[in-house]
C-alpha cells in the first residue's frame, strides 16, 4: 500500500472515530450530570478541582464556581482518588477535616477549606468520567 493510500486511511479512521475517543476522555458527561443535580437557586460551588477542570466544568455544564473573593457556598465539589493502597494528600486532607486542591501544578495543595465536617454536607452526587477510573467527584450541598 503506498503511503497516500495510507495517509488516507488515517485520516478516514480518525474522521470516524475521533469524536467518541474525544468524549471519553472529556469532562463534559460529569459536568451535564452535575448541572443535571444541580438546584436552579445554586449560588456557588466551592471545589478542589484544578484550573483545567474548573474551565471544562464552567464551559460544558456551566456551573457557578466559586471565584477567589467567594463567601460561603452552599455547595462543594470535590475530585479525590478511588484507587487502593495508601491515601493520597487529597484523601489525607479530607480525613483531617479539610478539603485541598487537587493536582500536581501550582494550585497543588492550596486549602481551599478548613472546615469540612461530613456531618455537615449532604452527597447528592457522586461520578466520574468513563475513561478515568481512578478519578472521582463527589457534588455535597451544605445542610448546616
């Protein structure tokens, strides 16, 4: 087969594939089932995920995340690991009572609160993308 028979190819393959490969990997699905969970007099979610994450959320489910200057939110998104073995600083924070930021760039570990009482927030959702079976997010709205 010569190489334009084969580029052809390519190109033909990926023309026909690339959109599911593509919504696999991609956060729209959670963020459609969270803003599906979503009460309409939302003011805000605070969350942990990182800044790539923060962008898809707002973009596919156009969720109102809570920007720097927030006050107190009514909701918490949080990204943690289900995978085994010993609990990562995600997970770590999260037995400690505070929820930190997920990731490994410069947000990394930031604190995003202090104050995290499970007894406090209710789980109204929890999900993950399709493709990523060790990442979850789990969506609580405050019931103190």
């Amino acid at each position: 087969m010569s190489s334009g028979g084969l580029i052809l190819l390519w190109v033909l393959l990926m023309t026909l594939f690339l959109p599911d490969l593509n919504y696999a990997r991609s956060y729209a699905s959670v963020a459609q089932q969270i803003a599906a969970r979503l009460p309409a007099e939302a003011d805000c979610i605070e969350t942990n995920v990182g800044p790539a994450q923060r962008a898809s959320f707002a973009y596919f489910g156009h969720l109102p995340l809570a920007n720097v200057e927030h006050g107190q939110c009514s909701f918490l998104l949080v990204q943690d690991s289900t995978k085994s073995g010993p609990p990562g600083p995600v997970e770590r924070a999260l037995a400690e009572g505070r929820v930190i930021q997920h990731g490994d760039g410069v947000w990394s570990g930031r604190e995003v609160m202090q104050d995290f009482r499970p007894r406090d927030w209710t789980l109204m959702w929890e999900g993950r993308r399709a493709s990523d079976r060790l990442e979850r997010f789990r969506l609580y709205r405050r019931t103190r």
